[in-house]
C-alpha cells in the first residue's frame, strides 16, 4: 500500500558541499534545480516540476525547437537535444536560436 507524501514538485535534498540557487543537481537519473541556497549537509529542497532556464551551446547548429526533449549534459553544463551519456532534464517551451545562450525548459521526470 501506498501513502501519499507530498505533492512531488519538490523533493528534499541533502548536500554534502554547498549547493547555490539554481544549480542543476543530478541524482542518478533524478535532475532538478536547487530552489534557494543549500549549505553543506543541511536538508533543502529541489524542484524537480516548474518552467526552467537552462543554459545552451551557441554556434552553429545549436538551435532547439519548441517540443524538442531535452538533457543535461554535465561535463558542460548545458541543456542539449543529445540523449547519449545525459540526463533527461524536460520539452522545450520556447523555441531557441544558434546565438541564444538558454533555453527554456519544463522539468519532468
């Protein structure tokens, strides 16, 4: 049996170094965002549903359409539409162009 804990837009989250507002936070395959300053070792919470802005590449051929699926590629810290070896982060919402430095992004799971 089941039993309902909260409504999962936030999960809590446990650093063990500083975690700032806004870093994305990879868990296996569970990302989401920091919501406000996490010190170390101090329970804080990450959203893990929400409209986002990520950054991107730039240059050429790093546009992403609207509905595109999109992941987090830790080595550069940037969304990319490339699924091999990153996390799935969420779908594009609005459209970005090669020069757009972010892109914005609904969170799912």
């Amino acid at each position: 049996m089941a039993t309902f804990v909260q409504d999962g837009r936030y999960v809590d989250y446990t650093p063990g170094s500083a975690v700032s507002a806004g870093a994305v936070v990879v868990q296996a395959d569970l990302v989401g965002v920091a919501v406000r300053d996490i010190p170390a070792n101090t329970l804080g919470v990450l959203a893990v549903e929400g409209v986002f802005t990520f950054p991107k590449a730039t240059g050429a051929s790093t546009a992403i359409a609207v509905g595109t699926t999109v992941y987090w590629a830790s080595g550069t810290s940037t969304a990319t539409a490339t699924a091999t070896s990153n996390k799935l982060i969420g779908k594009v919402v609005k459209a970005a162009v090669d020069a757009d430095a972010t892109v914005l992004v609904k969170l799912f799971q």
